[in-house]
C-alpha cells in the first residue's frame, strides 16, 4: 500500500532574510544558482536568505547569511520586520526541497545598508555557490522576480521597508 506523507505535519525551517540596500537605496538581488531560466520559467532573482542554526540570534545570522552567500557581511542593520514570517513550499518541492524535512519556512527579515563596495561582494566565497549573478535593482520590483511562492512575503517586506529606501542613502 502507497501511503501518501502529511507533509502538513512538518515544521518550519528558521531562517533570515536580507534586504541590503546600498547608498542609492537600490536592494541587492541575486539569481538562483541552483533554479536555471528555461523557455517555461523565467529565471529567478531572490534576496540573500538562509538557514539559522538552532541557538543563533537572528540578527547574528543574517550578517553570516550574508558573507556566506555574497562573501561579505560588510554591513549595519538599519531595520527588522517585526514578526515571522511563512511560506509554504509549492506541493512540486514538498518532500524534496530543504532536505525533505520541512513544510516551508519561518522567516525573519532584516534591513541593511551595505557599507562596502561593490567589489567586495564575491558570490563564490561560499560552497555550493547560492547565486550566480547579481545586480542592484529597485525594491518595488522584489515581488516580480521571486519565485511564485515567496511572493506574498516579497510584497510584505517590500512594503514595510519601503521608508529604508531613503534612510539607507543617508549616510551613517
């Protein structure tokens, strides 16, 4: 007998999210190494997000999500979203996505002003290499690029961050 998995019981996986703004108040958005555009799916643009580690603070782990995925945490936290936030994985990635161990994802999301240069970001300081190009872009534009199932979450953020655009162009 073929049992169909709950996936319903599953839990959340803890993660972070980054808004990076730079000094023009545009936000870093980076393309999917691992999601490759086709004629049927357009490619996909994401913020830098991650996995937290079971006793890690929030706000020390999105500086690490942060050097691991583009190579540097070179950066001040100028604001935080208030609650978790969640999504659901699409039923396609249920029981494949995040090892199979997850339902979605609980995330916690954080505004940053990036104080480097762009020459200090390096997509490849961190193996399996998370992005594979990368790009200042409006934050208005966020939900657009997402894969479908993050988007609720890239409106949310994108309109409770949208006061940081200009706060992340002052200089600090």
């Amino acid at each position: 007998m073929n049992e169909e998995k709950d996936f319903s019981k599953l839990p959340y996986r803890r993660n972070v999210g980054a808004v990076l703004f730079n000094r023009a108040g545009k936000v870093f958005l980076g393309r999917r190494a691992d999601m490759p555009q086709t004629e049927d799916r357009p490619e996909f643009w994401q913020l830098p997000q991650g996995g937290m580690d079971a006793s890690e603070d929030p706000r020390i782990a999105v500086l690490r999500e942060l050097a691991e995925e583009i190579g540097t945490a070179n950066a001040e936290i100028i604001g935080e979203y208030p609650e978790w936030l969640t999504y659901d994985l699409p039923p396609e990635l249920l029981g494949r996505a995040l090892k199979g161990r997850y339902r979605g994802q609980a995330q916690r999301w954080f505004a940053l002003r990036f104080l480097g240069k762009d020459e200090d970001i390096h997509l490849d300081a961190h193996q399996p290499q998370e992005f594979i190009a990368w790009r200042w872009g409006e934050l208005a534009e966020i939900p657009s690029l997402g894969a479908p199932f993050k988007r609720d979450i890239y409106r949310t953020i994108a309109a409770f961050f949208a006061p940081f655009v200009q706060a992340a162009s002052a200089e600090g």
